[in-house]
C-alpha cells in the first residue's frame, strides 16, 4: 500500500490519460488537472504557440516547473503531458507526490487514437508510426521507472478504464490522513 497525496498518470500520447482521468477523479471524489491545460491557462498561450516562440526546450522549463507547483497540492488526479517524464527531478517529484499510473497503449491503436489530431506540435510529421515509435522506446523505460501500477487502456472504454482503475487502487494507494500530507 502506498501513501500518497495525488493520483497522477502518465504514458504516451492518446492513452487516454486526460479522459481516464477526468473520470477517475470524478469516481473517487477527486479534484482533476491536466497539466497541458492548465499551463495553457496560467500562461494564455497554447502549447503549439509555446513550442513555436520557445521551442521544445522552453515548453519543457515550464512543464517542469508546473509539474513541481501541481506535487505541492494533494487530493488530485494529474494528468500529465507524455514527455514529462524525460526530467529526472520531474520523475522524482512525481514519485514522491503520487501514486503513479501507467496508462499504456499499443501503436496501431495510439495512430488510431490521434489520427485527428492536427495541433500536438510532436506529430507535426510525414510519419508518425515511426516518431511514436521513436518516442516510446525513448520514454517506455522511464514511464515504468517510476510507475506503481501499469494499465493497458488500448482495449478498454474510458469508464471500463476507470472503474478497473479504481477497482485497483482500492488495495494499493491511500490518501495520507487530512492534515497530514
Ligand atoms: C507531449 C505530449 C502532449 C503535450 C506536448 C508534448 C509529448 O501531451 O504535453 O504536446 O512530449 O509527448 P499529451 O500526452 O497529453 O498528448
């Protein structure tokens, strides 16, 4: 059993963090915050502009550093961006600060999954089979470094997800006690 203030998932683009997510929260009574949304919000800029003025590397700065805000709260499920996870602070942090789920999916369904997306600045590319697959065995290994417990969410419904989620978590995560955190 892991005591932790924050649920927080991670995995690749369209595993169905944010959706999953959303509805996790709302199952167990939990507040929900999808860090690209809400750095969308505290800066007015969205994440294509970002990596346009700034580039990559800025839009990482300021991932780390939301990320890093959003660990000092508690009682939420975070859904974070799927490149997270390349900032080792950032993975320490989110170890320490939640219990961490790995949404997994495979390419064929991920392809699916984002073949209507025309804003997600990484998929801006002639073939994107081969930079998801690129970018997944770059981050496979550090979602799994730091993950409490792997879902596959490729064949299931956004509420199946959620419900075996929580099925889950009841015997392996528990919130520390009010005040205590
Ligand atoms: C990114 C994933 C996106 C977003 C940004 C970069 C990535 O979030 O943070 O476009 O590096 O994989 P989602 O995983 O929610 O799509």
């Amino acid at each position: 059993m892991k005591v932790a203030p924050n649920l927080i998932l991670v995995g690749p683009m369209g595993s169905g963090k944010s959706s999953i997510g959303r509805r996790l929260a709302r199952r167990l009574g939990l507040a929900f915050v999808d860090a690209d949304t809400e750095l969308e919000r505290r800066t007015g800029a969205t994440i294509p502009l970002i990596f346009e003025l700034e580039g990559e590397a800025g839009f990482r700065q300021r991932e780390r550093a939301l990320l890093a805000s959003l660990c000092a709260g508690r009682d939420q499920v975070i859904a974070t961006g799927g490149g997270a996870v390349l900032d080792p602070d950032t993975r320490r942090q989110l170890a320490d600060a939640g219990f961490v789920i790995h949404l997994k999916i495979d390419i064929d369904r991920q392809l699916q999954r984002l073949a209507r997306d025309r804003v997600r600045p990484l998929l801006q590319t002639a073939d994107r089979r081969e930079k998801l697959l690129a970018l997944g065995a770059q981050r496979a290994p550090l979602y799994a470094q730091i993950a409490d417990l792997e879902l596959d969410s490729g064949r299931m419904s956004v509420g199946a997800a959620a419900d075996r989620l929580a099925e889950l978590l009841q015997d392996r995560w528990q919130s520390p006690a009010a005040g205590a955190a």
